[in-house]
C-alpha cells in the first residue's frame, strides 16, 4: 500500500537555482552528515547515495531532475521502496524558494500506523531545517541529537 505524504511549505532565502543546485550532487548530501555525531557509513556519487546506520542500510538515486523546479530521487537499497520529490518554486518574496517534499512509501497497514506520523514530522522538520539554516539560524535538532 503506498502512503502518501506533503511537507509544509518553506520560505527558503536562496533562489530556486541555487538551492536547486545545492541538491542536485548527492556528494552534497554526504557532506551534510555529522561525521562526529552520526556513526555512519556514506558513500556517493554525483546520481547515488548509500547510508549505513546501526546496521540499516538505505540508497537513493536520481530517477529525474528538472532544472530549477524539482529533483526525484528513488530508494535503490532500503527496508522500505520509496519515491521520493524536491520542489522548488520561485516565491512571491524575491530571491526566495518556495520548497517543499512529497513522499510516497510503500507500507504495510502495521507500517503506517507507527510510521506515518513520524514520517509526516520528519520532512515537515527537514524543511524547517532548511529555512532555518538559510536565514542563518541553527535548526532544531531532535531531542538527545549528539549524546
């Protein structure tokens, strides 16, 4: 059964381009993780990426990137199949991106059930994250991060 699920929309203070490239190399990505604060391993490419964290293993490629609006990235490795899509629109503020996540994963009933909120709380935080560390702010991190 596939869930579906949409992010907030985030106000990102970078122009569509720019955080449209930002995202475009999944290198990018492997530079985001918190070598000091994550026991992870990470392997990418410009088109894939492979995380290890306590024994899951979970990959990711670039199924379509359409320049400046959205990258779609699939699971290639993964407890669970997912598609998942990046957007980003031009704003009605100026150089601002209106950004947002939609997620489709294939879950069981069980899954959904305890999954589905945490889901929906995770890409909501990530979009958060974002705006947050566009405007210079740190983003929150969730409880007990770092310990």
């Amino acid at each position: 059964m596939t869930a579906h699920y949409t992010s907030k929309h985030g106000q990102v203070a970078k122009r569509p381009e720019e955080l449209y490239m930002a995202f475009t190399d999944l290198r990018n990505f492997a530079q985001m993780i918190p070598q000091d604060k994550v026991q992870a391993e990470v392997t990418a490419d410009f088109d894939t990426l492979t995380v290890t964290v306590q024994g899951f293993r979970i990959g990711v490629r670039v199924d379509d990137r359409q320049p400046y609006r959205l990258i779609r990235l699939g699971s290639t490795e993964s407890p669970v199949e997912f598609v998942g899509v990046l957007h980003f629109e031009p704003s009605a503020l100026p150089d601002r991106t209106d950004f947002w996540v939609d997620l489709d994963a294939n879950l069981n009933f069980m899954m959904k059930t305890m999954l589905g909120g945490k889901i929906q709380q995770a890409i909501d935080k990530m979009v958060d994250g974002l705006v947050d560390a566009s405007e210079g702010r740190m983003p929150q991190m969730p409880d007990g991060w770092g310990r």
